[in-house]
C-alpha cells in the first residue's frame, strides 16, 4: 500500500514539473483557434496560426507581412530580432526544438529581424529542428512568426 502512495506522489510531482516547464508561455484560449501565445516572462505576444507554418517569404516581405498583421485586435505586430526568437527555442528538444505550447510548429528556420553585422545583405535566423542560429541571405524565402510587445 505504502508503495502504491509513493508511486501515485512521484506520479503527481513528474506531471507538476512537467506542466510547469513552459508555464512562462501561456497559449490565449479565448481568440478563436489559440492563435495566439503570451510569454508572461517577457511580455511578448506571439503569432501562433496556420500562417507560422505555410508562408515562407524574403526577409523584407516578412517585416512586411508581420507590420500589416491584425490578430486579436492588435496591429503592432513586428518580426522578432534574434534574442526574442531565441527564447521561444527549446535547446533539449529536437524536430521540432520549440516550447510545447506552440502547435502550429514546422522544423525549420524563421527570419529573425537582426541584420548580420559582417553582411549587411544576410540577416540571423533560428533552426527550430535543432535549435540552432545561423544567418542567410535576406532574399531567401524561409518561414515567419510575428511578435508584438504586451505593454
């Protein structure tokens, strides 16, 4: 009996933990289709539809595209810079390597804002199959997921 008990607590501490890992990033359950994600830790909002996972576009038709977003009401929608996108990243997962609360998700990279300060013509993206970051040239067509400040 006593081990039965001992079971049943470690149970409930492991579906604690696990729960809580992402508790900083909380998905919005009243916009129709949760289509959005508030990273309480940070005070960002982030895009979270079917359009993270099917548009791929250069990385001046992304800035584009996130400034001209209406998503829950709110317009001031922007591409995130390399260290925002970073902390949507999970280092420990792999295919695909982002927090589990995101669920319109594709294993690959996402334009970042931030320029590459050696080349000026490529710009810093994050590898959401292995979490990795690299930068490529701004005319490539890779994958979008806007952000927007909560203040």
């Amino acid at each position: 009996m006593c081990s039965f008990k001992i079971k049943s607590i470690i149970i409930v501490i492991s579906i604690f933990f696990t729960l809580t890992i992402d508790a900083k990033m909380i998905r919005d359950v009243s916009v129709v289709d949760n289509q959005v994600i508030f990273d309480t830790t940070s005070n960002l909002m982030w895009q979270d539809d079917n359009d993270a996972t099917l548009n791929t576009k250069s990385w001046i038709d992304a800035i584009t595209y996130c400034e001209g977003l209406s998503k829950k009401s709110y317009i001031n929608w922007r591409l995130p810079n390399i260290n925002e996108l970073r902390t949507i990243s999970d280092d420990n997962k792999y295919n695909p390597s982002i927090s589990n609360v995101f669920q319109n998700i594709k294993s690959n990279r996402y334009w970042s804002s931030t320029t590459a300060s050696s080349k000026k013509n490529y710009a810093w993206v994050v590898n959401f199959n292995t979490s990795s970051e690299d930068y490529i040239s701004k005319s490539t067509e890779i994958y979008v997921r806007c952000v927007r400040d909560v203040n």
